[in-house]
C-alpha cells in the first residue's frame, strides 16, 4: 500500500466553477493499493497488479457562502460534490496546484455551520480524482 499525502493552505470551494467558499487548510491522502493477480485454478499469484486507488482528507477552518449555495442548489441541506484547489505547502513539491475533484464530505448539514457561514468543526472528506500543475 502505498501512500501519498497533500498538505494545501488557503483553499478555495467551488462548484460548477464558481467558487463558493474556501478553508484555512487541507491534508489529504491518497492511497494506493496493490492486489494480486491469480491465473485461473492457481494457488499462487502470477503477478502484482495495481489495485484501488482512493482518496480522504479533511478540512480546517472551512467557510461557504451559504446564499451562494442555496443559489447553486436552492431546497436543499446536503452539500453536493465539489472542487477543492488550493497550493502545497509542505512536502517534495511545495508550491505546487493542486485539485481535487468530485469531493463530497462524509457528513455534512448548512445548519452546522454557524450564522456567518464558518463550520465550526473539522470537515472529513473524500474524493475521487486530483490534479498537479
């Protein structure tokens, strides 16, 4: 299992492209995992192959701009998913972009967040795809 992991700062939300929020910031790991590869009646394995490839992380001091998201997707409590892009802080590779797409927070209700739109608690997340620049 092999495992990468993004520490961002000052990130921006957006949805669609239009950017709904931001947090002070991010860490991410994206993990890769190996499986064997059995040829038919085998006991042993024939070969290592890459496996799954999965993507959790979590965000510090987030804000949303809930009129934004109600204008996005009016009726609804549930955040949909969303970009995340932001700029590595730390690490190999510092000062690298970064994008994470289709990420949707594991829990998430607008009534959790306070009247000016801050949550008031780390926000867990996953995702499905990312990008360097």
């Amino acid at each position: 299992m092999v495992k990468q992991r993004i520490n961002l700062k000052d990130i921006d939300i957006s949805i669609n492209g239009k950017i709904i929020g931001g947090a002070e910031e991010l860490t991410a790991t994206v993990t890769r995992a190996n499986e064997f590869a059995m040829e038919g009646g085998a006991y042993k394995a024939a070969e290592i192959v890459d496996g799954s490839i999965t993507g959790e992380g979590s965000l510090t001091r987030a804000f949303i701009d809930v009129d934004l998201l109600n204008e996005v997707f009016p009726n609804t409590n549930l955040a949909p998913e969303f970009t995340l892009s932001g700029t590595i802080t730390s690490g190999k590779t510092p000062s690298r972009d970064v994008k994470l797409f289709r990420v949707k927070f594991d829990s998430f209700d607008i009534s959790s967040l306070s009247v000016e739109g801050w949550a008031k608690n780390v926000m867990p997340f996953k995702f499905i795809d990312w990008d360097f620049n």
